[in-house]
C-alpha cells in the first residue's frame, strides 16, 4: 500500500485518534498517492499507526478513517454510513422532523462527507477528493439505508478547490426536484432550495435554537437579523411574537423567507437590508434579538477581527431602553467557542453600560455529533442572554 511516513515524533495527534493528519507532520511520502486514494500512515520507527483518504492539495494532508495495523476495506465506508443513519433512527432528540443531517463528517467516523435529508431528497456533500471518488459507494450505501426518492451531489466547491480539485453538481439517483423541496420540523413549514441554497440548502443546525425561539416568543416584538430563509422568523411567529422583522442580504434568501412568513403576514415584515446598519440605526422597541451573522472567523487569523464584529452586535443588541430584553447571539466559528464569545459578550455589556445574564448555552443539535477526538468538530456557540439593567 502507498505510505505516508511521518517526521519523528509527529505521531502523537495520530496516536490520539485525531483524523486529521497535517502536511507538516510528514517526512516523505512513498509510491506517489493519487488525489483521495488510500494509503497507510508510518511513525518515523516503521509502526503503521492509521489509514486515510490522501489529499495532495490540502494542509490536512491524509484524513484518517481507522487507526492501528489493519487497513480498512472499502466496504467499511458504507457500513459507517448506514450506521450513521441507523443512530439517526434511533435517536428520540430527532423526532418531529423530515429534515436532518444524516451523516456529520468526522462526528461521524466519515471525515470529508456531510449528507442531509430534506424530506425525501438527500443532499451529498463531500468536501474531499477522498469523499468524492466514493461518491457512488456512499451512494450505493444511503439507497439502501434510508427511502429516499432522489440523491443530489453537491460537492462543496471552495474546499476541494482549495485542494486542486474541481466537482460540479450532479443527481445520485431518482429526479431531485428544481423546486424547493417542502419539509415541515416541528409544526414549522419551509421550502428549501437543494440545489442552489446556502450549504444544502437549510440551517438544520439551529433546529434546537428555533425550538427555543418558539418557546420565548409570546407576546413579544423579534427582530431576525442575518435571517437567511427566516427559520428563526417562522419559529417566532409560531411562537406567537406580535411582530417579527427580518433582515437579510440576499434577496434570493428574503424571496424564500416572505412564502414562509405568508401564514402570518400581519406579523412579520421582510427587509433586504444590511443587519450591521440596522442595529447601528437603533432598535428601540424590540424584546427578543436574535443574531445569527455568517462566520467572521473562518480562520485563526481572523479571531480579532471576528470578535470585534461581534461585540459591535451585542453592543447595539444590548443598548437601548427596554430592559429584560432577550438576545439569541450565535458565533459559527470553532475558533469562537463559548468561553470566548461571553467575554466578547462581557466586554460589549461594560461598554453599554448594561448588566446581562447568560440565561442558556447552545451548541448544534443531536444529529451534528461531535467526536471527543476531534474537538474541532464544535463550530456553534449560541448565547442566550437577558438585559437586566
Ligand atoms: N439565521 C439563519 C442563518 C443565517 S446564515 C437561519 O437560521 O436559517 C447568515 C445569513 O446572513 C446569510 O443568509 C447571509 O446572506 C446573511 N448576511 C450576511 N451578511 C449580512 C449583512 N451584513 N446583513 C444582513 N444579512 C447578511
């Protein structure tokens, strides 16, 4: 088998069961791996320690699938996935929807892969070359574990390119519809665009936080700011808000977000707009914030950066008149963990002069594990906060 061999003592991540093996961890590589292939990991000593998908243009150089001597049969890809399914199943936190991430990548044993299912579509998103080679096998595995009608591949394009790679879309099996597809989570109705959304199409991993949204809505006035399709704006209203205002960007995402409003629309009030300007212009009569921004903080670098856009939210989430006033803030960022996030929350409060409680934490739910051996797998930090005085 082609061989990775690794620089001396640059084993231990391996020895840890991290799956990631970093390029500058490697001393030579042996037998010339194409992009995704197999190949096995050595220690400078000669131990084979792991197994892996190689990816030639990519700072995380092998991503690793078994750990010990024994390479894995490609078999084992597809008895991961319907396992991955299988806990799906299983899993009672899920119940109450048709829309769910069946396979969560390194959470799941399966680095490089994502699959969610919108009622009856799956979308397929392998963010490795390794991935996207055994796209048919994977596939082959999801038709026998799950009912879905129809697999749409969508290769996530910025990281494999970032690899050398180039993938374009294409249909697994059965007829994915051009159509948004309508799924219904918890009393709640969406049309989601499989083919041309944000991600798959859905942010399924703020499932839980819009459950929480629901709960705290009554009777007051919500503004969804970074609203995308209006998920957050929907649950609020459900929830019985008497008014909800969402801000968004994109006018694709706002044509989505006012059909899923439509059913209160005496509520709700949809505005293309920039969210920043919004909370800069004051929002003197709202009680419940909620700020879900894109990641500001995709890479280490961008940290401070990140974090300064952040308390700038919070700073205008948090001044104003009303006290009691809620505020759902979420960082996406693994570089953003909880720790972090209250003290950008801490300082913004000093500068508003406000005193505010941490009233919840909130991470991504139940179908997004994340293994203890890949602590990186932790990119949603939610913060639910009151204003107190
Ligand atoms: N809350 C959404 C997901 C938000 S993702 C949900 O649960 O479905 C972040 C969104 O912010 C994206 O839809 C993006 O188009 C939008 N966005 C990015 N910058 C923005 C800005 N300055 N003002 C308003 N929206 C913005």
């Amino acid at each position: 088998m082609k061989t990775v061999v690794l620089h001396p003592d640059r084993d231990r991540s391996v020895r840890r069961r991290h799956p990631w093996l970093m390029s500058g961890a490697i001393a030579r590589i042996e037998g010339a791996p194409e992009a995704g292939e197999h190949v096995a990991v050595r220690s400078a000593e000669g131990e084979v320690l792991a197994h892996g998908h190689f990816e030639p243009g990519s700072q995380i150089r092998v991503r690793l699938l078994a750990f010990g001597k024994e390479p894995e049969d490609e078999g084992a890809l597809g008895v991961r996935v319907a396992a991955a399914v299988a806990r799906r199943v299983a899993d009672p936190l899920l119940a109450g929807t048709d829309a769910l991430r069946l396979v969560n990548a390194e959470g799941d044993g399966l680095p490089g892969l994502v699959v969610d299912r919108y009622a009856g579509v799956l979308v397929v998103r392998p963010s490795t070359s390794g991935m996207l080679r055994r796209a048919a096998a994977i596939a082959a595995a999801l038709r026998g574990a799950t009912d879905a009608g129809a697999a749409l591949l969508r290769p996530d394009a910025v990281s494999l390119r970032r690899a050398g790679v180039d993938a374009g879309d294409a249909t697994l099996w059965g007829e994915p519809p051009d159509a948004p597809v309508a799924i219904t989570e918890r009393g709640r109705r969406f049309r989601v665009d499989v083919r041309q959304g944000q991600k798959t199409g859905f942010y399924l991993d703020q499932r839980d936080a819009r459950d929480l949204v629901a709960t705290l809505a009554a009777g007051r006035r919500v503004l969804d700011a970074f609203a995308y399709t209006g998920g957050f704006a929907v649950a609020a209203l459900q929830g019985g808000a008497v008014h909800v205002a969402l801000i968004e960007s994109s006018q694709t995402a706002l044509a989505l977000a006012r059909e899923h409003v439509a059913f209160a629309r005496e509520r709700a009030e949809c505005r293309a707009d920039n969210a920043f300007e919004v909370l800069h212009a004051g929002i003197e009569d709202v009680d419940l914030v909620i700020l879900d921004p894109p990641p500001l903080a995709r890479r280490k670098d961008d940290v401070k950066r990140a974090a300064r856009a952040y308390k700038d939210l919070l700073l205008h989430a948090f001044a104003g008149p009303r006290a009691g006033r809620l505020v759902l803030a979420f960082a996406c960022s693994h570089h953003v963990g909880p720790e972090l996030f209250g003290k950008i929350a801490f300082g913004a409060a000093l500068d508003a002069g406000r005193r505010v409680s941490v009233l919840r934490e909130l991470g991504a739910p139940s179908d997004h594990p994340v293994s203890l051996d890949h602590p990186e797998g932790r990119y949603l930090t939610g913060l639910l906060l009151r204003v107190d005085g």
